[in-house]
C-alpha cells in the first residue's frame, strides 16, 4: 500500500526558544523566507503524500491558520499583481491539513500515537520538524523508497562517537553500507556503551501496526511513551530497517541551531546567495 499520509509532531512548548516559544510556536519561527515546518510539509507533498496530519498542543494554532486558506488576502495580492501571489497559494494547497492536539506532553510516542484516528489504517510517515534534511533525490523520496523495499524503515546519520549521548542510537544487523536490520534503539547510551553511532533524527516511516505497539508499551520513569520503546516493540512483530540516507542534516531545534541552519539556506536561496556571500566575506575579516 502507498504511503499517503504524514504526520508531524509539532507538539513541543519550545523551552529552549523562550520567550519567543511563549506565543509564537518554535516551528513556526523563520527559515529564511518560510517557517520551519513548511520545509517538511513541501518535502511530504512533493514526495506524492497527499495528507498531512500536524500533532499540535494548546496555543499552537497558528500553524493550522498558515496552512489555511487565506481569500482576502490572496484577493489583495491578485489586485496589486504581487510577486508574492504564488508563494501564498502553494502554501495552502501544497497538501490537505489535519491538526489533532496532543492534551498533555507525555513524550513522542504518545504524540504519535495521537495521530492514529486521523492515519488510519494505512502506512505513514514521521518528521520532525526540527530536522531540517536535504537530499537529492530528497530524504523523503529516499525513505519512501525504503520502506517499499524494506517495509518500517527509520531515518539515521553517523554522527561524532563524543555526540552519541546526545542520541538515541539503533543496534542491528548490517544488510548493506546503508541498511541496518534493527535489532533495538538504545536512547542517549553513554558512548562506551553505545552499539553504534547511528543517531535516529527520522523520517520514520512506519505500518500501522506501530500504532498497537505504542498502545502496549508503557511510560518510563518520568512518565512519557518513548517511541523508541514502541520501535523496539515493532521490530520483535515486523522487520524494522534503519536506513543511512545520503544527504544533509541541519537541526534548527535550538536558537544557534536555527541560526546555523538560516545561513546555510540562505547561501543556497536564488535570491539571497550572493549578498549572503558577499556579507560574509567581511564579517570573517572583521572577526578575524
């Protein structure tokens, strides 16, 4: 069955982005000339996934409101004949929204978890958002094409071994450079301890039958349903995969994340790549 639907856990309060994060959600912060989420939501609906299912909490409706249709204005750029008419459309009509809120921040799995009433009974794919991917052809593409060969399939890059702690990491059987029969996840292992230093950053891309996994599991010690415990559950059920994609990670989940990540995009925006260069030429001779 073709993998159809998405689902983006956009949950999270932004601890690390306050004050910002107290009104304005972490994924609706800027990347150059769009937010952070839209760079999911474009990657899912150019990949052919037609529904998009964004995991919310409370006073986070605003990215419901971006994904909107938005007649008055589009109305007021059509009359002025602006350059910025398209930009507006393809946005809320990139792919159908569905938003359901997770009521209390009891951890990842439980956020996806959440979207099963809107998934279905149907394969699906995970982002988060905060993990910025390019790739030719795009990760997404790469990871649908995986689960196609492979069925579940997780998303993961080699990282530094003294980053390992940072991670959750898989542990597995080696099928190929890039495919890793997963036997187990290990979160944030200490590095002497770690079976690998493959950190899962997603796209996941699961069958539904995560969902009675996640439903079986239960909450740690500070009461969340990890994911990676809800994996580990599926992988005894099903074969999960962790697949080492080819392609780029920039993590915009912190503010010198973000800030990294608005740079490096911006040094690859047709509009903006040359002034960027050019400004950041005499910002390294002023530092130096």
């Amino acid at each position: 069955m073709p993998v159809r639907t998405a689902v983006i856990v956009a949950a999270g309060v932004g601890t690390r982005f306050l004050p910002v994060s107290k009104s304005v959600p972490k994924e609706m912060l800027p990347l150059v000339d769009r937010p952070v989420i839209q760079y999911a939501v474009e990657q899912a609906a150019e990949a052919g996934i037609e529904r998009v299912v964004l995991v919310t909490s409370r006073g986070k409706t605003a990215m419901e409101d971006y994904f909107d249709l938005a007649p008055d204005l589009e109305r007021t750029l059509r009359e002025r004949a602006s350059p910025k008419l398209e930009a507006v459309e393809r946005v809320s009509r990139m792919a159908e929204i569905t938003a359901v809120r997770q009521r209390e921040p009891l951890g990842l799995g439980h956020a996806v978890l959440t979207a099963k009433s809107a998934v279905g009974g149907e394969p699906f794919i995970v982002y988060l958002p905060d993990e910025i991917l390019l790739g030719e052809p795009s990760v997404t593409r790469q990871m649908l094409d995986a689960y196609e060969r492979l069925g579940n399939a997780v998303g993961v890059v080699e990282v530094p071994w003294d980053d390992v702690p940072r991670y959750g990491v898989v542990e597995g059987e080696a099928r190929s450079p890039r495919e890793t029969l997963l036997t187990r996840c290990v979160e944030k292992p200490p590095r002497r301890e770690a079976p690998s230093n493959l950190a899962i950053v997603g796209p996941y891309v699961f069958s539904p039958a995560i969902f009675d996994c996640l439903e079986s599991i239960t909450a740690g010690a500070i009461g969340e349903l990890q994911l990676t415990d809800g994996i580990d559950l599926l992988a005894q059920r099903e074969p999960v995969h962790a697949y080492r994609f080819e392609g780029e990670r920039f993590d915009a989940g912190t503010p010198l994340g973000l800030l990294q990540t608005s740079v490096e995009l911006a040094l690859r925006h047709p509009d903006y790549a040359d002034a960027m260069r050019v400004w950041l030429r005499g910002l390294a001779e002023r530092i130096a």
